[in-house]
C-alpha cells in the first residue's frame, strides 16, 4: 500500500505548476492571499485559485483560512519548508547554469611548457582573471608531449607548447613568437661580447632540461649547430627553472631559451641575444576539438586578440 501511495504522490508532484509552489512560499511569508498577491504583482483570486488548485493535488490542507487572513497547517509548515530549500536549491542551479554558459564561473585547465613569472604567458593570465574573475586557473607545468596527452583525455583543456604543434586529433593554432636568448655566466667572455653567432657557441656545453620546453630547444640546439658541421656538447639535466639558472651561474654551461624567461633576472647569469639567429620560439595552443567549453574559447579569443595587438605595436 505504500508502495501506491508514493506512486500517486509522484504522479501529482509532477503535474504541479512552479508557479503555484512560489505562490504557496509567498502566502506562507505574508499569511494573507492580498498582501501575496501584491508582492507577486498578480491577482488575489488568481493566487487563491492556484493555491486550493495546489491543496487538492497534494490531498492536504496547507493553510487554515481566517477572517483577517491564513495560518499555516502543521502539514502546510512541513510542506513549505522543503519546497523553499528545494526553490532555493533550483535557482541557484539556474543562475550557475547560466553562469557557466557564459563562462562567468567554472575552471580552466591549461598545461604549460615553463613558468609564466613574465612575457605573454604571464600578461594572458592577468587579462583573462580580470574579464573572468570567477573562472579558475589550473596551471600544470610539464613536457609538451605529456601536456598533449592530457588535452585528449580530458584532464586539461588546452596545452600551451613551443613550436609548431601538429597533432592531427587536435586542433592547434599558434599564439606568439618571441626571440631566442642564450644564457651564459657574468663571468664568461660571451656576456660582455658585442655580437656573436652560433659559431661562438658551438663549443660550449649546453645545459638542457629533460621537462618543459626542453626537449623542443635541444631540437634547436642540435640543428643549428649540426649547420655549422660540428657536433653539439649536450647534458640533460632533470631539474627546474632556478636550478638550470644557478647550474650555469657556477659556470657549469650555457642554455637556450625563449626571451620571456629573461624577464625575471637571475644572480650570477647574463642573456644575450644570438646576432645571427635568424627563427624566433613559436608557441602554439593545443586543445581538442570536442571540448566546447565557453572558458577555453574565452580564452583562446583574449590570446589571438593580445596577439593581433603586439604585432601591430
């Protein structure tokens, strides 16, 4: 039998109009069907139609009609209660529907090659939690290869890599460019050098890190010195940014990198540039054509916009 019961009561609840459940709170605040009414901006008979309507659905008597206006049943108190958290709960739901449509609120993740302390990578994240400030920014620092490999799982929406990405499961699009830079002791002749080329640094060590943009710049490294027909002296070094930065103020080699990384100074290192460089580092965005997500085309737009911009200046 009860069984029955909670069928019925299913069977009414969902032919139950929000309308009469709004109108049933407002009564339940005023205890007056007028003064509801009022407050609604509709008709005093329309609210007390809606709400008998509304009794005789439930099979219960919400509320207790009295010359000067109505008292709510214990059943009513009960009712009203449960249908205020249960209203509340839906308009929240709505608002951050529609927030999240809009990409107003929700959460972004976006894998990296290195730091964003400064340059591009740096100015994009500003710009983007000041339009969106309610938008979460998870930062991920990896290789290019394991960034990409979480853009089509799923776990990041959008990979920001050096060079030009070409990964036929994704979409790819290339964002900036920025010189080259070569980082060398203070105390070593190249930092004091007026010009100098890629034959001035065929014989010095470079230091190269295994994660980040590493693996792209030893590509760099190889390729521009095997031009010269000699044979790069390479170490990989599984280390971060500051240890490869105090490494080379030892005096322990030489690195390449982009030249937003020169933005934040070291102690005991110089950047320079190579006079007869003739490419700059590309850095593309890789993210999956299935992820429709409003952020990441926020995003994406705000980054081909600050692009656009820093060509023209």
């Amino acid at each position: 039998m009860a069984g029955d019961e909670d069928n019925v009561l299913s069977r009414r609840a969902g032919r139950i109009p929000l309308t009469a459940l709004k109108q049933a709170i407002a009564v339940a605040e005023y205890l007056n069907f007028r003064h509801a009414a009022n407050r609604l901006g509709v008709s005093q008979s329309s609210v007390s139609t809606r709400i008998k309507a509304l009794e005789e659905d439930l099979g219960i008597l919400l509320f207790e009609r009295r010359h000067r206006g109505v008292r709510l049943t214990e059943a009513g108190r009960s009712f009203i209660d449960e249908v205020s958290a249960g209203i509340e709960h839906l308009d929240h739901a709505i608002k951050t529907a529609g927030a999240l449509s809009k990409s107003v609120v929700g959460r972004l993740n976006i894998g990296l090659h290195s730091s964003i302390a400064a340059g591009f990578l740096a100015n994009l994240r500003r710009r983007y939690r000041e339009e969106f400030p309610n938008v979460e920014l998870v930062i991920t620092e990896g290789r290019s290869a394991d960034t990409i490999r979480k853009v089509r799982e799923g776990s990041l929406d959008i990979a920001i890599v050096i060079g030009g990405a070409m990964e036929p499961d994704c979409h790819s699009r290339l964002i900036w460019s920025e010189p080259f830079v070569v980082a060398v002791p203070v105390h070593h002749p190249l930092a004091t050098t007026e010009n100098f080329g890629w034959l001035d640094l065929a014989k010095e060590t470079f230091l190269v890190r295994q994660g980040g943009e590493g693996p792209q710049l030893l590509n760099h490294i190889t390729r521009r010195i095997a031009e010269l027909d000699r044979t790069p002296t390479i170490r990989r070094c599984d280390v971060g940014r500051d240890t490869l930065m105090h490494m080379i103020a030892d005096g322990e080699g030489t690195t390449l990198i982009p030249e937003a990384t020169t933005h934040v100074p070291f102690p005991g290192v110089a950047f320079r540039l190579i006079a007869d460089e003739t490419e700059q580092a590309r850095f593309s965005a890789v993210w999956s054509p299935h992820n429709r997500s409003p952020a990441l085309k926020n995003l994406l737009e705000l980054a081909i916009e600050m692009s656009k911009s820093d060509r023209s200046t």
